[in-house]
C-alpha cells in the first residue's frame, strides 16, 4: 500500500477506536506525524530491509504497528496492525 491509502487505513483504525468525530480528530494528530516519522526509517534502511515500528497514541488507548520495506523501486507499507485498550 501506499502512503495516502495507509492513512486512510489510520483513520479508519482511529474512528474505530475513537468513535465518530473524535475518531477524525485523533487521526488528523497521529497520522501525519507516524507516516512521517515511519517514511524516515525505511528512507535509512538497507534495500530489502523490512522495518516494524509501534506507535501509541498519547492516552495509551491506541497502539499502531506499521510494516514496511524499502524496495529497489521506493518505500512499500506491508501491513498496518492496531491493538484498541480498553
């Protein structure tokens, strides 16, 4: 998937776990700011790598894990994961 589509997919996992509008909210703070920072690491990672990182959300509700490997070709997202806490 690409990144547009991987946002889209954490707004979906935030609006699930959020609940609609705060849903759209939390997505508009978290989504920029772990793409950028997950498009960074593969930027330094080796081509083939496969790089996994997990980021919370700031009330510890939302954990999102992004798989991605940088490719010959550019930056792949594999999978995106979430774990809501109740």
């Amino acid at each position: 998937m690409n990144f547009n589509e991987a946002e889209k997919t954490i707004t979906g996992i935030c609006i699930e776990a959020y609940g609609f509008p705060a849903g759209i909210e939390k997505a508009r703070i978290l989504s920029k700011p772990i793409l950028l920072d997950f498009r960074k690491m593969l930027r330094h990672a080796y081509v083939g790598e496969i790089i996994e990182e997990t980021y919370n959300s700031e009330d510890l509700k939302l954990s999102i894990t992004i798989t991605g490997q940088k490719a010959a070709g550019g930056l792949l997202i594999m999978s995106i994961e979430k774990e809501i806490h109740s």
